[in-house]
C-alpha cells in the first residue's frame, strides 16, 4: 500500500462514546471502521471492550490494523460489507453485540489517496468503488447507461433537483468520459454560469455524490443492513450511525421509527459542535441518530 499521511479525522467522537456507552466485556460492531479513528477512541475509553470491525475498502483497513496495532489483543479486523455481517457474526460464534457503529462518511484517504476518482480537485480514474474488487465503476456507468438513468441517478441520489437532465445530457455529449475532470467539464458545461457562481460547494458536488452512491449501492445496503440490525443486537444494546446527507439520514430516521423494538435516544439528529466545524470542516453536514434495543426480538 502507497504510504499515506492525511488521515482522517473522526467526527463527534465525544457523542459517539456517549451514546455507544463502552464498557468492560462489551463487544462493540463497527460496521464501517475505515481508517480506525472511531475504533480507536472506543478501545481507549474502554479497557475491557471488544471491538469486531469490518470495511470493504482494503486499503483503509491497513491503515486501522496499524492505527490499532497496540490494542491487538481485542480488535479483529475483516473485510466485509457491512450488510453481510450478520454472516461475519455468525462465523465468529458471536450471537449478538452490545453495540453497533456506523460512520458513513467517505474516509479522508479515499478522498485524497491516488486514483480513487473519488475527488473532483484533482485528474483521477473515474472509479469510486469502495471495494476494489467490485466490477462496477464511475467509468462504466457514465459511460454506458442511457441519458434517463443518468438524470434519475442524479436527482434522486444527488438531489440536483433542476438540472440532473441537462447534467445527464452532457454526460451522454461528452462521451467517452475516463478521468474525473472530464466528469467536472460535463457538469460545467449543463449548468449555467449563475448558478456555478451561486452555490457554496462545488458546483459537481451533487453529480459526484450521485454516482458514487449509485456504483457502490450505497441507500440500498443501508436500507438492507437497518432491517436486520436489531436482530443482531443484546437487549440493551445500543446503534448509533452517522450519516452525511439527508438520503442517508431519512433512511435512519424511518428505520428507527418504524421498529417496534428500539427506543429512540435522538429526538433530533445531534450535529457536531462549532468547535469541532472549526477545527474540521468536513464534520459539518454530519448528524448522529442513536437507539436502543429494549424488548427481545424473534429470529
């Protein structure tokens, strides 16, 4: 693996060890423990705790195994989606965990690392996968889907609610499409000069989210992974997930609700301090959703 040095930085870690409550003999999932910065905190704050984290990018989880080296002795570390651990748990002779974590956030070094394409601010591949091995890219799919499933893609997944069909168009225009500025220069190209000028995030911000949830299935595994998470949880258990846009934290917030089992411990999504928006930016659109298992379900 290249080496790396911008690691990221793990949002609301405070209220991630509030909410989770780690304690002694407890085995806590972290569903998406990327480069361990959670994983990390929750081992510390918690001699005694047991940590099973699982990732599907495999480069990020070298970056944990070393972050997480001292606390070997209590940390196993898997490849793995997340909606397959019920699986994992099931292989590990672990019936049910005490608490649940997931970040959904793309990592720092998936942003920054090389030829991820997962950034607009430099060339790259168009490729997005989280898991390498998967056969989907951003290429194959701005390539090869038609300019309809373009548009829905980006304004269902991207919430580019007035110009996902002219985005769609350009794509489908300026094909083929191979590097991550060509993507860039499609969206330039559809939107008008106003509205590039207007909007505080870059303006392909929308379009590159789209397609990266869409290569990764991101909303579905969630939606996939949510309806089955109480099952794999001890009375009194505890979930808690971060989500970083209103698709993800809408499917959370229904979840949780819907469920006849689990207490809600968050009213209102929890946002991360201004403190913390200073000292990281990126922290800013997150929002925490916690609740708890408090009545057995069936199999």
């Amino acid at each position: 693996m290249r080496k790396y040095t911008h690691y990221h930085i793990p949002v609301m870690v405070r209220e991630v060890i509030e909410y989770l409550k780690p304690e002694d003999e407890k085995i806590i999932l972290d569903c998406t423990v990327g480069e361990g910065g959670h994983a990390r905190a929750i081992l510390e704050s918690c001699p005694g705790c047991r940590l099973i984290g699982i990732d599907v990018d495999s480069e990020v989880l070298q970056i944990a195994e070393e972050k997480l080296r001292e606390f070997s002795v209590r940390v196993s570390l898997f490849k793995a989606s997340y909606k397959e651990a019920d699986f994992l748990l099931k292989t590990l002779e672990v019936e049910k965990v005490d608490g649940i974590l997931m970040d959904l956030g793309v990592s720092t070094y998936q942003l920054k690392g090389e030829n991820r394409g997962f950034t607009f601010e430099r060339e790259e591949p168009l490729d997005m996968r989280m898991d390498l091995e998967s056969e989907m890219t951003a290429q194959k799919v701005l390539n090869e889907l038609n300019e309809q499933e373009l548009a829905r893609i980006i304004f269902e997944y991207g919430e580019e609610k007035r110009y996902a069909r002219r985005i769609a168009r350009k794509i489908v225009e300026n094909r083929p499409l191979n590097t991550t500025f060509d993507l860039v220069k499609a969206v330039s190209e559809a939107l008008p000069f106003h509205e590039i000028r207007r909007r505080k995030r870059h303006f392909a911000t929308k379009t590159f989210q789209a397609i990266r949830i869409y290569v990764n299935r991101e909303l579905e595994n969630l939606r996939e992974f949510l309806g089955k998470a109480e099952k794999l949880l001890k009375v009194g258990g505890r979930i808690v997930v971060i989500s970083f846009h209103s698709l993800e934290d809408r499917i959370v917030k229904e979840a949780f609700k819907s469920s006849k089992r689990l207490r809600i411990l968050t009213e209102k999504p929890v946002r991360p301090s201004e403190e913390e928006i200073r000292e990281n930016p990126r922290s800013r659109s997150a929002r925490l959703r916690a609740a708890e298992l408090v009545e057995e379900g069936g199999d």
